[in-house]
C-alpha cells in the first residue's frame, strides 16, 4: 500500500504547482483538469484503501519516508500513520474536496483568480492529507500550519476587497493564538517523552501521566494534563471552538466553494481528528476531558443561537458549523472519540451539500446573499431546492438521515458518558447539546423557508434571470445528497458498533459509553429510527421546524413584534456576545495603545528626549557656555590664570 499513499499526498500536491506557476501558459480549462485529476486520484486511491481496511483485512501501517535531522536523539521525519481514522478521513477530505473542485468550475468561471483558486484548493487538499496521515507531531504541525497558510489565501482571495483582507488577518492572527498553545504541547510531549512519533509517545503514556510540571513556580500540574489542554488550545483555534471561534463566520468573504471546504472537510475538522486520534493520551486525564466537553458544549448551544438572527445565507450556514463542531468536541469530552469521528464524517456531506447550494442560489441572484430578499425561489431552482431540503434533514437530525444517526447517538453517548451524574460538567453538556437540537432546526428552517418559500421578495430584474444553475453546480449537489441521505443506514453499525477504528481510537473500558449503547439497544438501523420516537431528540427537532413554519411563513409579523420586545437580548446576539469586541477592541486594540504609549512616552519621550537628545543636549548647552570663554584675547586668559592661581593657593591655605 505504501505506493498508494505517496501518491493519495503527491497528485494534489502536483496537480497545485501546475495551476499555480504554469496556470497562464496551460489555460484556464487545463488549469481546472489538471487539479481535478490530482484530487480525483487521490479520492480514488483513498476508496481503495478504506475498502482494504473494512473488507480486504489489512492492518495499520507506520511508514517513516524520509528522516531530515536527527539530534540528541530525536528524530525528525516524513512519515505516515495509515490506519481505520486515516482512511476514513482521507475519503472524507478527497471526496469532498473533488465535488469542491467541479462546481468551482462553474461558480468562478468569470473570476480573474480562476487558476489560482484551483492551485490553492487543490494545495489545500494536499495539506490536510498531510496532516491526517501523519505519524508524528512534527508533520502534524506542518500540515496544522500549512491548512491554516492556505485558509489565509483562500479567505483573502478576492484581495480587493478591505473586508476580505481584514477576515484574512482575523483568521491568521485568532489561529496563531491557539498555535502557541498546540506548539507548547508538542514541546512538553518531547520534554517528557524525547521523542515526535506517536507511536512512542503513546507507548509512554502511562508514564507520562505519573509526572508533573510546575507551572507556576510551587504549583504542580499532572503532565499529561498540561499536554492534553495546549494540545486542545490548537483544537480550538483551528476547530473554531469558543473564545477562538470569532474567525470562521468572517470566512465568508472569500468564495462559496472555500468556505465548503474549509466548513466541511478541511481546516475545521483538524482539531476534532487531533483530538481523536490523541485518544491515547487524552484518556489519563479527566481534567482535560472536562475542559473538552465544557469547551464544547459552549459553542454548540450559544453560537447556534447566533444563527436565529443572522440574514446573510452563508453565515446561517457558518454558524451551524460553530454548533456542530460544539456538539464534535462535546462528545471528545465524554470519550465517546467514534461519535465525534463518525458525526464528523456526516456533517462533512451535508455541510458541503449546504454552503454548495447556498453558493448554487447566490448564483441565481446574480450574487445576493440576503435571504429577506428571496423567498419562492423553489420552483425556478428545483434541484437545489430538493438537495437542500436533504442538506437541512440531515443537519437537525431528522430520523432516517445521515446527521440523524450520528447527532442522536452522540446525544445519546453524552447522556450515558461516565461524566452522567457528576454535577455541573455533565449537565452543562447534556442540557447545551439536547436544547441545541430545536435551536439548530429553528434556525436551519428559518432559512429554508425564507429562501424556497413564502412569497417573492427579490426585484423584477433579478427574477427575470432567475433560473437553475448549470450542470457543473447542480452534479456536485446531487453527489452530496445521497451519502447525506443514506450514508448513515450503511456506516453507524461498523463504525459505531461494530469496532470499526479499533486499535486507532483507545479508550478505557469505563470510558467506554459507545460499548454500553450497543448492549443497551443496538438492534439494527431501524430499530434506531423507531428509539427515537421515545427520546425528546426528535420531537425538540420537530419542533423547532414547526415554530420556523409559524414564525416566518404563517405569521411574519411575530418575529418583529419579538425583536422590539426584547431588542436588548437582540443586541447581544447581533453583537455575538461581544467577542469580537474583546478581540479586535480588547486585545488588538489594547495593544496597539499600549504600543503607543511605550513609543510616545517610552521611546521618543524617555529614551529620545531624556536619554540620547537630553545628552546631546546638556552637551550642547554646556559646550555653548565653555565657547564664550574662549575669546581669543591675550588678556583674558592672562586674568582666567590669575584667578585660578589665587584660588589654588587659597585652597592649600585653607586646608594646610
């Protein structure tokens, strides 16, 4: 296999340097086959694999590719970690990232960028390959920052406009802080282990976990507490998780196909994989667990809140991202690592089936992305309608869909963890994740309706243009419908269930909430949509659809008579809790007043005013007294030595 999987990382790494530096002499045709081709590879291979692994009976593989330094023993190398979790995240991402790459096609057909946008997501798809196949921290790193570097691109793609460039720097500059925390961990894995392969450093885990680091002078801290919780501050940056997340709504500004990308398969799924495939580490501590999951169960409830008053299509979308990756991270904190995997791999489907249909009606409205001037647009688009309408079942969960299978059961999971019972933790997450699931169909229906149906809002010019988008759109909705729709049927006995990851994901048997479901009531697919009519799950889903029925196309009126009732809860919502005012106001602004100050006081008061010019300048002065005495005329040096002998002579008097 090991051929295959240089070429899974190579083909789209290649298939980025011809777009990119030869994109004008090959043309813009040439530009978008050629990288179609490397991911579409890359996605072939990576089935192969997958199938392999499930049917084929083939075993985990730890392959070193290449060593590049070595010092005082540590080793520093390419290498890859292929087993269960790498191959089914290799799928995810290619798969992904090939429907991404073929309806760009037709979303920047007249963009200027064309063959640049095809080398940078094509170089993003390489970079998260990187990072899921690697099998050490080093190349973790690598592949952490070069999803982040490429992000930095593609959200500042369109580089003319202010607002793409400010959501850029936002996203660069909110990751470094969690980078700082991710590059910490690794340093205190190699200061306790001495080594950079995973393997090794699980093999030492045990140990670690005995040890302790002082912080704070006199002030002991398990090892592998501190290690798990730097680790997960890399999580947060990268998986958007609060006070971190500020960045990922901001990535709207750049095109419709990145934002699939980065929402669905790429750059926010990096910290629930890490996570996930640290199980081995994280399972010493329960501290860090608990940071997880309280993390986690933040940003499901309160940034899917967010997502009622926002009225930019996109950002509807962006926000349920926020919450879903809350609700991943949850289930990372209850142990329960195969149901984050396997939610992550659902979501990844209908998460792209999503923004790709937003960016499918965005498209029809010669890019308007306001959904309070839409409304009716179901019967000119109604394939996009339909994928949609699949896209929104399976994010609330609605029995029988994908997100259905993977949200309950991760509900389910948490509600069983080995934190039920144990205060404010366990209620904390159970309560944000089973109220999340009426916010998330409220929110989710809301902006179905508002765009499909009710009555026609957008202007007599746009609606005479108004009609479906082309093949090359609507083929890759299509494709991403169906694994969003029956995709769950086929994967939550093997994955859940049936031992799929194995050795890949470690947890200890009193963690282990995913063996006690499937004794507990694990009898086959059906028999899950049937349990659901007794869980408040599917009744909380239904009724957040309902309630979005009543308010938006029943009763529009309801909705603004709440807004001026209780205007100040709007505000803070609007607002998003102020975050953006702590980071851009606080934090950045803080500190270029605090640079002020230490340059105007400090630098050109203090060290230019008192200490170099305050020199030069008492110099000056006392230069400018010495030279009146030096006159020039014979007498007045004859009276200087007259006075200073008297004075001398008066002094040896004096003391004599």
């Amino acid at each position: 296999m090991y051929p295959y999987y240089l070429t899974i990382v190579l083909s789209p790494l290649i298939a980025a340097i011809i777009a990119g530096l030869f994109g004008k002499q090959i043309g813009r045709a040439a530009s978008h086959w050629v990288t179609i081709l490397g991911v579409g590879i890359s996605c072939v291979l990576s089935a192969i694999v997958l199938y392999e692994f499930y049917w084929g009976g083939a075993v985990a593989e730890n392959i070193s590719v290449y060593t590049w330094a070595v010092t005082d023993g540590l080793r520093m190398e390419v290498g890859f970690l292929v087993d269960r979790l790498t191959a089914l995240m290799m799928v995810v991402v290619t798969f992904v990232s090939l429907m991404v790459h073929i309806y760009t096609i037709g979303y920047m057909h007249d963009d200027p960028g064309y063959q640049r946008f095809f080398s940078y997501i094509s170089l993003f798809t390489f970079s998260m390959l990187m990072l899921v196949m690697a099998n050490n921290f080093l190349q973790l790193f690598f592949g952490w920052e070069a999803v982040g570097l490429v992000s930095y691109l593609l959200i500042g793609f369109w580089f003319k406009k202010e607002t793409a460039i400010f959501a850029n720097l936002k996203a660069f500059l909110v990751n470094r802080v969690g980078d700082f925390g991710f590059l910490l961990g690794i340093a205190a894995v190699v200061l306790f282990a001495n080594t950079l392969d995973y393997a090794e450093v699980f093999g030492q885990a045990g140990n670690i976990a005995t040890q302790t680091i002082e912080i704070i002078p006199g002030q002991p801290w398990n090892a592998m507490t501190v290690i798990c919780i730097l680790l997960f501050i890399g999580a947060m940056g990268k998986s958007a998780q609060a006070p971190l997340h500020v960045w990922l709504p901001d990535s709207m500004e750049g095109p419709t196909p990145i934002s699939a990308l980065i929402h669905a398969a790429t750059m926010v799924t990096a910290g629930i994989f890490m996570v996930a495939r640290m199980s081995p580490l994280y399972e010493y501590t329960e501290t860090a667990l608990a940071v997880v999951m309280t993390i986690g169960a933040i940003t499901a409830f309160f940034m899917g809140l967010l997502g009622l008053i926002q009225n930019d299509i996109k950002r509807v979308v962006a926000y349920s991202t926020l919450s879903q990756l809350g609700y991943m991270t949850v289930a990372l904190g209850a142990s329960a690592y195969g149901a984050a995997i396997f939610h992550l791999m659902t979501h990844a489907f209908f998460k792209a089936l999503l923004f790709l249909a937003a960016g499918s009606v965005i498209i029809a409205m010669h890019h308007e992305q306001d959904i309070r001037k839409m409304g009716g647009i179901r019967k000119y688009m109604p394939i996009t309608y339909w994928t949609s309408l699949i896209g929104s079942l399976a994010l609330i969960g609605f029995p029988g869909f994908s997100g259905f299978f993977s949200k309950d059961l991760l509900i389910e999971a948490v509600k069983e963890s080995h934190w039920h019972g144990q205060g404010a933790v366990y209620w904390i997450a159970y309560l944000s994740v089973l109220l999340g699931v009426f916010v998330t169909a409220l929110y989710s229906f809301r902006m179905f309706f508002l765009v499909f149906h009710g009555k026609e809002r957008m202007d007599a010019e746009t609606k005479s243009h108004l009609h479906e988008t082309p093949w090359v759109v609507t083929v890759p909705l299509i494709l991403l419908a169906i694994p969003s729709a029956i995709i769950g049927w086929i994967t939550v006995e093997p994955i859940l269930f049936g031992g799929y990851f194995g050795e890949a994901i470690a947890v200890m048997p009193a963690h282990d909430v995913l063996a006690q479901l499937s004794q507990d009531f694990w009898h086959g697919s059906l028999a899950l949509v049937t349990h659901s009519v007794q869980t408040p799950v599917l009744w909380l889903a239904l009724s957040g659809v309902a309630t979005a029925w009543f308010l938006y196309l029943k009763r529009p009126d309801i909705p603004e008579t709440l807004y001026r009732k209780f205007k100040g809860l709007y505000v803070l919502l609007d607002r998003k809790y102020y975050f953006d005012d702590l980071w851009i106001k606080g934090f950045a602004g803080g500190g270029r007043k605090l640079g002020d100050l230490l340059w105007k006081r400090g630098d050109q008061f203090l060290i230019d005013g008192v200490l170099v010019n305050g020199t030069a300048n008492t110099i000056g002065r006392l230069a400018g007294v010495l030279r009146q005495l030096q006159s020039g005329y014979l007498y007045t040096y004859a009276f200087a030595m007259i006075i200073g002998l008297t004075m001398l002579l008066g002094w040896l008097i004096w003391f004599r």
